[in-house]
C-alpha cells in the first residue's frame, strides 16, 4: 500500500493477480494472516494464504450508484438470513470506564450461566449470545445489573442497530410497586402509578401474567438528576361518579 491508494500485488503468472481495495493510510491489511506492506513477499505465499483463509466461496453482486456513490442493496432474505445469527444476543455497554473483556466475561458467565458467548467492540460495546430468547429477556428483564459498580446499558439487538452511546441525562430502573391495588394490574393502571415515579416502559413477564401479586416490577425511565420517592399516594375515586366497569 502507498499513500493510502490502491495497490495492484504482481504475480509471477499473468493469470493471477491480487487486488486490494484502498484502506485509509492507518489501517493494516492483511491476506490470511500475511501483512500485505511496502516490504517484499513472496507473491505465492501471498496467494497460498489468501485461499487457505477462505471457508466459503463468495460472489460477485453488481452494485449501483445513487447520487453519485457506489450504493449496494442487500435483500430483505439477505438481511433476514443474518439476522438469525443474532435473534438471541443482548447488546449493551457499561456507564464510565470500559472495564477489561476478560473481567466482564468472566462476570456474567458467574451471573449469567445461560450466555453462550461473550463479543466485544473497541468503542466499548459487548454483544452477549444466550442460548435462548426466553433466557435473553429474562436478563434484559432482571436488569438493572451492576460490574462493580458500574451500571449496564441493555437492550435486545435488533437488525440496523446503531452501536451509538446516549449523553445519559436519563436511565431505565426496574421498580417495584408494592401494595398495589389488584384492580389496577393493567395496562392502564400500571402506567398511572408508575407515571407517579417515571416514564413507564414495560413491566416484566411475571407481572404481565399477574402471577405473583405482592408487587408488581415495571421498567421506566427515570431522570438521572430527580429525586426518587420512597413512596406515592394513590388517589382512588368515589364510586359515584366514577366510570367503573
């Protein structure tokens, strides 16, 4: 590679050659595990590593332009297809430091014993492979989770996920309302209770079903700078007047 441009790798065939696309001036390219630089190789052994580095046969898909830039359109079975790989990870990251890969998946494989695999990003992201959905949302659902100290961000991948970081002025908390009247486990009314200490997002499954009712636990958005109330006033209307079903 020189200045950052395209280099053409000359074989001794003319039959063969290697063509590499332009990187930007910082980043290495690699054929196999060989480092394509300025220094001399072998031009075989360029060749021999780049097939022993190939498990699957690729294709060549035409792309388009679209206002003057080369656009590419996967299809919807393109995208699908994918997506299944990832059906059953979380995607998260951690408020502050970044701690060491190493420290976090030992972590949640202790915490977390139905994680299939632990990956990593270098801005900070980690992607947590469960061996099911079920077993995904009961940790998304379990939340909020803490690594020393450190509180994690959670969500469910979804396809076209941007791996981007929020300026937090505002965290999802998992709650939990005790004493809560049976007539208010709705949707209904618990967003009218929940709305008493944040936004409401979602309760959890167990609280959909109303299968244990002595709390209901409800996911909302709080505001990092609010006070959270140690408890709220439920004002039940008189039956007169009041639209009772």
């Amino acid at each position: 590679m020189i200045n950052g441009q395209c280099t053409v790798v000359p074989p001794k065939s003319a039959a063969a050659f290697i063509l590499v696309s332009a990187p930007s001036p910082t980043t290495p390219i690699f054929v196999g595990n060989v480092p394509l630089t300025t220094n001399t190789h072998s031009v075989d052994k360029i060749v021999a590593a780049f097939h022993n580095s190939l498990r699957k046969t690729l294709s060549f898909i035409p792309p388009s332009m679209q206002n003057g830039e080369i656009a590419v359109r996967p299809s919807l079975d393109v995208i699908w297809n994918g997506a299944k790989r990832w059906s059953t990870t979380a995607v998260g990251y951690f408020l502050g430091k970044r701690p060491y890969f190493h420290h976090v998946n030992e972590f949640v494989r202790s915490v977390w014993p139905m994680v299939r695999e632990v990956k990593a990003t270098s801005n900070g992201f980690f992607f947590f492979e469960f061996n099911t959905v079920a077993a995904m949302e009961e940790v998304i659902e379990g939340g909020p989770w803490l690594f020393r100290g450190q509180a994690i961000i959670l969500q469910k991948w979804e396809p076209g996920m941007m791996l981007r970081k929020l300026q937090h002025t505002q965290v999802p908390v998992w709650i939990k309302l005790r004493h809560l009247p049976v007539e208010l486990w709705t949707a209904e009314g618990l967003s009218t209770v929940a709305s008493g200490i944040g936004k409401p997002l979602y309760p959890d499954a167990i609280t959909r079903g109303c299968t244990r009712l002595d709390f209901a636990r409800v996911c909302v958005m709080l505001d990092i700078s609010s006070k959270f109330p140690k408890h709220i006033v439920i004002m039940v209307p008189k039956e007169e007047g009041a639209n009772r079903r």
